[in-house]
C-alpha cells in the first residue's frame, strides 16, 4: 500500500522536474506536459488544510501556469474531486492563466469553455469561473445560456436565470405575468428572490407555498422550559436529551422541569411563511430556559442533504440520535439560513432533535426565542420528506 | 530521478521561485502602510503632507471595485491592495490590486470562502483590512478565511480558519484584522462560542502557536507594542476582559491588563504609552515593574474608532460624532469639536491633521491645537465610508461599497 507522503512525494518530485523541463525546454513532448499536469492538479485537489504543503502547492500551481492554455479544461475538471482549499488553488491556477492570456490578446477557447458549462456533472463553482471567463469575451453568453440554467446544480446559475425571468415577467401583465413569476418560483433558491416573486403572485391573486418550497418542516413536537439560568443549562443533558436516540424520544412521558414544573411534550405547528417556530410567542418566553423539539422526516431515500437553521438562541442539533454540531451563542441575530449544517439521512424514517435555549438578556432586541429549520440540498433547493407510508416502503426496501 | 539531479532541479527551482519574488519588491518601501492604521497600527502617516483643502479636484482618481467592504485599502510600493465580497451569501473573496499612480486595477483573485459568510447588513464579509510584509499581502474575511498571495496575485498559502474553527464565528460578523510582526501574521478570532488567536508563519502559512482567547464576541484587532532594549515586539490583544501583550513569535503572554476594555475600538500605542479604550480612555506605561497606570478618563470614551494621538493630544470619536481632545500626559478633557457623526472609520493624523470621515461619506480635516479643534475643509463623497483609511506618497486611500479614491493634491 503506498503512503499519503510516499505518493506526495513522488509527485513532488516529478513536479520539481516538471517545472525545471518546462523553463528550459519549450518543447517538452506532449505526453510529459500531460503527465505533469495531471500530477499538479491531483497534488492541488488534494490541498490540506493548517497550510501544510504550501510550497508543494505553489510548484504545482506554477506547473500549470506555465501550460498556459493547455492546462484550462484539466484545472477546471480538477474541481470535481477538490477539497475546499484545493478548489481555491485550481481556481488562482486558473485565473492567473487568464489574465496571462488576456495580456497575450488570446483568449481561451470559448467552445471549451461553453462545453464545460454544459456539462452539469463537472462541479459548478468551476462551472461558474468557466462562465465568468466566456462572458468576459462573450457578453452575449449571457443571454444564450443563463435561461437553460433554472434548475442548474449552481445556485448562482439559478439565481441569474431566476432574475431574467423576474425581469420578463414585470414588463408583461395577467397570465403572462404569473406563468413567468411560477417558473422564476421553482427555480429560485434565495430568500430575497422568493419574497420578491410571492408578493409579485400574491397580489396577483395566486397562492403561495413558501414553507414548503423552501422545504420547512412546520410540525414539531416540543418539551420544556428546562432550566438554562446563568446559561448553565446549555451543558446539562436533561433527560429528554437522554431520548434522543435514532427512535427518538418517548412523546408519552412527563419529565420534571424548570422550577418544578411538570414537562410533557406538545405538538406545536407553525404557518409561517419561513417555518419561523416563536416558542415566545406560541408557549411562553421563559426566561433562562431550555427546550427540546423533534420532528419525524422521512426520506425517500439515503442521502446527504443539508439542514438551514436560524435561531437567535443557543442550539444543539441531532440527527437519528447523532449529535450533528452544537452553537452557544445568545441574540447576535437570526436569519434563514443563518447556519447550513450536512447531514446524513437514512431511507425511511429520520429524527430531527434540536435544544434550544433562551438566556436572561433583558433588552428588547434579545426577547426572541425562536427557531426555523429547513431541510435543502447542496443548491438551497428544499427537500420535502416522503409520506409515513411510501418511508416504510422505501425502508423495507432498504432492508 | 537521480540524488544529483533532484538536487539541481531544486536548487534551480529555488533560483527561479526566488527571482520571481525579489524581482517583484523584496525591500519595504518607506511609503508603505501595510496594515489596519499603518505600519505601526497608530494610524499615523509618518513623514507625508497629504492635501488640506479637499475639495473636487484633491479626487485624483475613483475606480469601481467589483463587491463590499469594510475594509481600508493598503499600499506596498505604490501598489493599492484592498479586498471585497461579493455574490448573494458574500462568499465570494476577491482580492484587488491597483497601480496607486494612474488607479488602473493590476489585478484581481477571488476565492470561495471556506467559512460563515452572513453579516449584519452594515457589515460585509470584506470587513478586515488587508495586511502586507513588503513580498506578501495576506487578505482576512469574516468568513475567517486567511489568504497570502504575492504581490502578482500569485497565491503562496490559503488557511480556512472558519472550517479548521467551524464555531468560531459571529452571526453579526467578524472584523479583527491580522497585524505582520516579523515573520508572523497574528489574527484574533473571537466570538460567544469559541474564541482563539494564532501567529502563522508568513512564508509557510503553518501555525506557529495557537492560544484560547476569552469567549466572546469581540471585534478589535491586534495592536503592535515596538521592540525596546528592553522587550522585543509585542502583539496586544484586546477584549472585555482587558488586554494581553504576547510575544508574536510564540504566543507566550508578557503581561495583561485586566481592567475590562471596549469589544470595538482597539488600543493604540503612542509614545510607548498604550491607551486603551477602557473605562473611557485608560493610558498604561509597561515597565521593568510591571503595568503602570498613567492616568484614566471617563470624558474621552472612544464610539467605534479608535484613539489617535498628536501633538501631545489624545483624540478620540465619541458616539455622537463629537472629536473629544485629551491631554496625553494626564487624560484631562481639553477641548471638543462636534463633526458630523457617526464614525466607523478610525480617523489617520499626518502633518498635524487629523482626517476623518463619517458613515454618510463626508471627509473632515481639523487642525487640532492645545485648545481647540478646527475645521479646516471638508469633502463630501456622497458614498458610505466604512473603512479606515490608507496614506501612502502624500495621497489618502478610501474605499466604499461601490469604489476605491484616491484623494491627493491636484498636479
């Protein structure tokens, strides 16, 4: 079995080579400067982070500068199979060939370019930098390819074909207008976007389901207050916390909570528009306290999706009993999408757990104690869960 | 590949790499103003005589910038460096360089952010100022992500501090931006939920020390106390609890001050002095025995920006926009200037003046003296101004959300 370094270092050697044969010999046979390319890019999609490697990096980024032209369409395919900071090295690798070309009056060649936006399955940041470049050269790009992109894995794709159809739809009037403002709605993945369209329908007199577009989950069972005085309780696992297995908790008991109070849980549901769940407003804003919601989602299948919280409060998040991340962190806002935690979900039936817990601030602004949580993929696109039924099938399925 | 030849190739590669560095700018420019207010983060520009009477024509040049930002531009031989985000989560990074005489852009980078990127909407994710060594930039975002590109955009190392740290963050936004002390580029990432500061190494971008920092929000950034006979350079970090001098090579901690201090505006040293926003405005002298307390104000209680001194004057921004004058040997209150308010924008202080602008844009030169302040000219902008500014070669640098200007005597 070769090891990590063992590999990093023959690579590091070649490319040492590499860079040395491509100073001084222009000529280097095609399959060498292949070989080298296809070295520098591995080293760079596998970057690590704590900055480890750094001066690797650089010879392998300088290798592809040097190719210039050659090496645009491997760096961009490269992006598939990057880690976050080895994307960020692909791209200066890129964007520095760029601007060498563009010094030089050429220009990458915008049919491969355009082929490599097209195909969805190379990864879309590269996607996008692939565009930017086109546009650059080619401002019509624009417009021959954005409105193909509504439903694009890119949200930033997304958002560009969304805002020509807004644009469509505000210069025309009655069902022109809301058949233009439905499909800008199916493909748009941002806040801003989605109110700008729903009030646009709305007041056309149409109905909109925000909640589920977005794919809130509205129906929550939930227990508490629990004691977060002097925000101790943030640490402390009362015992529903103990219930939060992968079956998740017994909905039937009676716990004993803050202030002696006897605890049990209640379903709450919520009909806002952003799956806002005002635990001040639809319990009671209980002053240093903790309290803990569950829901039930079942998946179609097994899959990798995102969770979307926001909260002003302290939160702690579990899926199928797994504690996912914990937050301490009181009144320094809320918004949607304020946290994007991955998430692994099994086929059938998941539990959703969350602790949320309110402090002692006494000022206005810090009176909230709420949460909306929201279930999307990698694009903010939401998820809907399956019903009871179909999860059991698909579970049994699994099985 | 033979021992023999592998040694050449690097000795060869070594050539190459290093040539490419010193060909660029290897030697400090006594022009420069490489980080958050200046080389020695006191906000004064040493030696420059920048314009007094700003009017239209002491604009020299307004060029687009292509995201936000909060972040003051900084200069490195006559190059203007400034960083921005941009997309509808301000995730993307951008990196921009600009040639200080003619403002044409010489190049841009951009990365995609590795950490939290929401901001309250007054901030941005572009919100801490670039810092530089003289070969080196090192752009900061509050998304926690730490960049080091040479000065031909060229990237040397890429830290994802907002992934390596995933709760170290602020839901309102991070500010603090990185100081360079020798061969070590010190940030400050503080917030309710976790809370550290780091030196990484600026060639390698390896931490060099890591230390826990107290947990709370904080948006200070680190101040440098020069070398002595008696101590080398230290790095004041500040936050509630007070403030901690360490040693930037190893984080090892000299002394703290633990009298409570402001999470917005820092401290800045003077004179050997550091006055910190503390209690009002609280100046300490460190010594062979110890921090000495030189005097405390309750009267001079600096807003967002921090302290400036000159001439013997403490200034500082209170938060109705008034410029409250202190005597710097004692902290007695000696005069006050109502200038149209409010300050994000730590004001710079060259030749005797001090310059500052407001939120709405509007810059204000005042001539302070041992009794009074004046107004001596002001320029309105007519763009929100955030930023703290730069000074290089006897022009201002400031940037809004929209633009980089340069402000400099007409020719």
């Amino acid at each position: 079995m070769i090891t990590v370094s063992v590999f990093m270092n023959n690579i590091g050697q070649r490319l040492l080579a590499a860079l040395l044969m491509l100073s001084v010999l222009p000529q280097l046979s095609l399959a060498s400067a292949a070989d080298a390319t296809a070295d520098a890019i591995a080293l760079l999609q596998a970057a690590r982070p704590g900055g480890v490697g750094s001066v690797e990096n650089q010879r392998a980024a300088a290798v592809l500068v040097q190719q210039g032209e050659a090496a645009v369409l491997p760096i961009l395919q490269g992006f598939r199979k990057a880690s976050p900071v080895g994307e960020n090295w692909l791209r200066n690798a890129f964007e520095q060939i760029d601007s060498d070309l563009t010094a030089a009056k050429k220009t990458i060649p915008p049919k491969v370019l355009e082929g490599f936006i097209a195909d969805v399955s190379n990864a879309p940041a590269a996607r996008r930098l692939a565009y930017e470049s086109l546009r650059r050269q080619d401002p019509a790009a624009e417009a021959r390819l954005i409105p193909g992109l509504l439903l694009d894995p890119s949200p930033e794709f997304r958002r560009d074909a969304v805002a020509l159809l807004v644009k469509e739809a505000a210069a025309v009037e009655g069902p022109a207008a809301i058949a233009l403002y439905r499909k800008a709605f199916s493909g748009a993945v941002h806040e801003d976007q989605v109110k700008q369209i729903s009030e646009a329908l709305r007041k056309a007199g149409e109905t909109v389901d925000i909640s589920r577009h977005f794919g809130f989950v509205s129906s929550w069972m939930i227990a508490g207050p629990f004691d977060n005085r002097e925000e101790k309780g943030f640490a402390v696992a009362y015992a529903p916390e103990a219930e939060i297995t992968a079956d998740g908790p017994d909905l039937a008991r009676e716990y004993d909570g803050m202030d002696a109070k006897k605890v049990r849980w209640q379903a709450i549901e919520t009909g806002d528009d952003f799956g806002v769940v005002d635990i001040a407003k639809q319990i009671e804003n209980y002053k240093g306290s903790a309290m803990y919601a569950s829901a039930v989602w079942n998946s179609s299948a097994a899959q990798t999706l995102q969770v979307r919280l926001g909260t002003p409060n302290a939160w702690k998040l579990w899926v199928n009993g797994k504690l996912v991340f914990e937050r301490e962190e009181y009144h320094r806002s809320s918004q949607m999408d304020q946290y994007a935690v991955p998430i692994s979900l099994q086929a059938g039936r998941n539990i959703i757990a969350l602790k949320i817990c309110q402090n002692e601030q006494t000022q206005d602004w810090a009176q909230k104690y709420q949460y909306q949580l929201r279930i999307c993929d990698t694009t903010g696109a939401g998820v809907l869960p399956v019903t009871a039924a179909a999860a059991t099938q698909t579970s049994g399925e699994v099985k | 590949m033979s021992r023999h030849i592998f040694r050449t190739t690097a000795a060869v590669c070594g050539l190459m790499m290093m040539s490419a560095a010193s060909s660029h700018n290897s030697i400090l420019s006594a022009g420069d103003w490489r980080q958050f207010r200046g080389n020695a983060a006191d906000s004064v520009a040493a030696g420059e005589s920048l314009p007094t009477d700003l009017s239209g024509s002491t604009i020299a040049w307004k060029t687009e910038l292509p995201g936000r930002g909060l972040s003051g531009p900084i200069i490195v031989d006559n190059r203007v460096f400034v960083s921005a985000s941009s997309g509808y989560s301000q995730d993307r990074l951008h990196v921009l360089c600009f040639d200080g005489g003619a403002g044409n852009k010489l190049w841009e980078r951009e990365f995609q952010a590795s950490g939290r990127t929401w901001t309250h909407e007054k901030m941005s994710n572009a919100t801490p100022t670039m810092a530089a060594d003289g070969q080196r930039v090192f752009a900061f975002f509050s998304s926690n992500d730490l960049i080091c590109l040479d000065l031909e955009g060229r990237l040397l190392w890429y830290r994802g501090l907002g992934s390596e740290y995933p709760n170290a963050s602020n839901s309102l936004g991070m500010s603090s931006s990185p100081v360079v002390v020798g061969s070590t580029v010190v940030v400050q990432v503080e917030s309710d939920a976790e809370a550290f500061a780091c030196g990484v190494d600026t060639v390698s971008g390896e931490t060099r020390w890591t230390i826990e920092r107290p947990r709370a929000a904080n948006w200070t950034s680190p101040t440098i106390l020069p070398a002595t006979d008696k101590h080398p350079a230290l790095v004041l970090l500040q936050s509630s609890k007070g403030v901690t001098a360490v040693d930037p090579e190893t984080g090892t901690v000299a002394w703290q001050f633990d009298k409570g201090a402001s999470t917005i505006p820092s401290a800045t040293v003077i004179g050997g002095a550091v006055v910190i926003p503390s209690n009002g405005l609280t100046a300490v002298r460190p010594g062979e025995s110890g921090l000495e307390q030189l005097w405390n104000s309750g009267n001079l209680s600096p807003a967002t920006a921090s302290p400036v001194a000159v001439d013997g004057l403490a200034l500082v921004l209170n938060s109705s926009g008034v410029l409250n004058a202190g005597n710097m040997e004692n902290g007695e209150r000696l005069w006050q200037l109502r200038l149209r308010g409010p300050f994000s924008s730590t004001p710079i202080v060259a030749n005797g003046y001090l310059y500052a602008f407001n939120e709405a844009g509007v810059a204000f030169v005042v001539r302070p003296e041992q009794d009074k302040g004046t107004v001596i000219s002001e320029l309105d902008l007519g763009e929100t101004i955030l930023c703290s500014p730069g000074v290089a070669n006897g022009a201002i640098y400031v940037r809004s959300d929209q633009h980089l200007i340069k402000l400099a005597s007409p020719r």
